[in-house]
C-alpha cells in the first residue's frame, strides 16, 4: 500500500466534522441539549482553523532542507 505523506489540516477538517456530526446525531437522539449556536459557529471555526494549519505546513515543507536520495546508505555495525 503506497503511503501518503501527513497533512495536519485535513486532520482538523476531518475532526470538525465528526465532531460536529456527533453532536448534531446526539441532538437528534435527545441524549444532549447542543446549544445551536456553538454547533453552527464550529464549522467554520474549524475550516478556518484548517486553512491557517495549511498555510503554516505549506510555509514548513517549503523551508525545509529537500532530501537527496544522492546520499550514501546508512549502515549498521
């Protein structure tokens, strides 16, 4: 299976909407009273939050000092 490299940002996306998700499903059950109001400002809190996380990876990765495969192997002794 081919790896794909971290991304933060998809992270914080991904858990805004699960937890909002769960927040809205416990809701719709009755099991928790959610205030309207932190669930509809959640979402682009997070997707702003997500898109300031990107930016800042974005800024690393393109700093960051690129790796060479002309280095020679690591060996153990």
């Amino acid at each position: 299976m081919k790896r794909h490299r971290f991304e933060p940002a998809r992270l914080i996306a991904g858990l805004t909407a699960l937890t909002l998700g769960t927040g809205y499903g416990l809701d719709a059950l009755g099991l928790w009273q959610a205030p309207g109001l932190w669930l509809f400002l959640a979402l682009p809190a997070g997707l702003l939050l997500s898109g300031v996380t990107a930016a800042v990876w974005a800024t690393i990765r393109r700093h960051r000092i690129p790796h060479t495969d002309d280095a020679p192997p690591l060996t153990h002794s």
